[in-house]
C-alpha cells in the first residue's frame, strides 16, 4: 500500500472514532457530572485516580512539558482533577469541557485547593472556533485522556492547532475487568464486548495516522491494578447494565438481573470489590517537528 493509500486508511478509520451521541451532547456529560465528581470524592476510588493523576504529571514533568513558563490545556477536563494537578508546578491551566456542570466542578474543586493560575470554560470542542475563542497557537501543551472531545479528525485537527509545541493523549489499550467478566458469562452467557474492555484501536489509529503525517510520537504505557468497593444496589446495578449492554438490552427485567447477582456475591454489608486490570497508552508528539514521509513500493 503506498503511503498516501495508508493514510487515507488511518484517517478514515481515526474520524470513526467520532460518535457524536457521546461526543456532542452536553446534558448526556451534565446528568453524569455529579456521579464524576463524587467518585473523586468517594476515599477509595479517589486514591486510584489520584495515583494515576501523580503519575501522568510526573511523567510529563519528566519530559519538560508542565514547567514554571508553560501554559496548558486540558481538553474534556470533567471535573477538573488533572487541572489542578498541573497547575501545581505549570505557569497557567485552561480546562474545557462539553459539560458546563463538569467545568463548575472543576471551579470550585480549584478554588479548595487554592488555586488561582487556572481557568475553565465549557465548549463543544468538536465545532469550536478555536480562532475566535483565542486558543490557536496559545498552549504549550494540549492535554487529553480518555475523552470524545478529540475523536475524529475535527476533534484531532482543532486539538492540534490550539497547541504550539506539544500534544498528548491517553487512552486505553486493555482492561479487563474480573467482575464484569463473571457477571456476563453468568448471566448472559458471553463476554463483555471488547469495544467496553479497549480502546486499543484508537491508540493505534492515532500512532499510525500521526506517524504517516511525518510526526515522531512518544509512547509509554502505564499499568494500574484497580480495586473499588460498590453497593449492590439499584443505582450500581443501572450502571453496570449501561455499560455492558446494547442500548436494547438495557431493560427493568436485565437491570434486576444485574441486581440480583450483584446481591448474590455481595459480603454482609452489602458490597462486593470490582477489580479490573488496566493499561493505558500514552502519546506525546510536537507539532512544530514534522517531515514528510517517503516508503518504497514493495
């Protein structure tokens, strides 16, 4: 295949990454915005996310991306964790968000922690205007992690243009989840469909069609055990069933499936440990270094 046919591939197969039912709904990521900041509330979910918080900055701290000169921005930031955590050593931090309710959040969990070089504002990265909002060329590092606010070659092309040197961008590229796994095969005799246990098609596009462009993309990968405790209840129980089931499946009669199980494996107070192992691909690539590609016909 000649280089142009392949990044033709790639480039087709990284915009449908774009869905814009999850990317471009913003009462979708509002109804969802209490459920995010709770977790990072809740003390044992929040020490998993801290964990991985610390780590992702140090690692960038690393490779001189979050210093005393450079300005930031964290595209769907939610409720504003990493934007807090950046601004800790980075000289300012813009967070932006679909959801107006994930940037309130972000607000005021900065304003606790005292933070006063942040900013954040609620837009559809999607069909932005990065001209008008000011954001082209103003960042030194535009940051993303697992969200659909860069999916496809919009959301590619504008998260490229507000950065004037580096980009990076998380996402999963295996997890597995132990409890999920048992709940499916039990209930509904077959596993949990891959699309809900990896992203890894994602970080492969996205390598590939970068790589195919002419940039140079650091990767790295970052692995974390998870365990959290849930309440076998209702609620966990609508969760679960949203996660791993097709829109149709999502039923009363297959919620209360959920539920039972769930209160079949749970200990006397109530709750059950969900474990998943997790990895994560890491991309890092300057936008200033670019150089055309030229492959030989085979």
């Amino acid at each position: 295949m000649e280089t142009a046919d392949e990044l033709r591939h790639f480039e087709e197969l990284y915009d449908r990454t774009y869905h814009p039912e999850r990317a471009s709904q913003a009462d979708v990521w509002d109804t969802q915005a209490d459920h995010w900041d709770q977790k990072y509330r809740a003390e044992e979910e929040r020490e998993l996310h801290e964990v991985r918080i610390r780590d992702t900055a140090a690692w960038l701290r690393e490779q001189g991306m979050l210093g005393p000169e450079q300005n930031v921005a964290d595209v769907g930031c939610g409720p504003g964790r990493y934007v807090a955590e950046f601004a800790k050593t980075a000289l300012s931090v813009m967070g932006t968000d679909i959801s107006p309710k994930m940037t309130e959040y972000g607000e005021a969990y900065c304003r606790e922690q005292g933070l006063r070089n942040v900013s954040f504002q609620a837009a559809d990265f999607q069909s932005a205007d990065v001209d008008a909002l000011g954001w082209t060329g103003k960042f030194d590092l535009a940051y993303s992690s697992i969200t659909p606010a860069v999916s496809g070659l919009k959301g590619l092309e504008n998260f490229m243009r507000i950065s004037r040197a580096w980009c990076f961008n998380a996402s999963f590229v295996y997890s597995e989840n132990f409890l999920h796994a048992d709940l499916m095969q039990t209930l509904f005799d077959r596993q949990p469909r891959r699309s809900r246990a990896s992203h890894s098609h994602s970080f492969y596009e996205l390598f590939s069609l970068l790589w195919l462009r002419g940039y140079y993309p650091i990767t790295h990968y970052y692995k974390q055990y998870r365990e959290i405790r849930i309440a076998a209840d209702r609620d966990s129980a609508r969760r679960m069933a949203g996660f791993l089931l097709k829109k149709e499946e999502v039923t009363q009669d297959n919620v209360t499936r959920i539920q039972r199980y769930l209160e079949d494996h749970a200990d006397a107070s109530g709750h059950l440990t969900d474990a998943s192992d997790c990895w994560f691909g890491w991309l890092l690539w300057d936008v200033r270094e670019r150089k055309e590609r030229h492959f030989p016909s085979i």
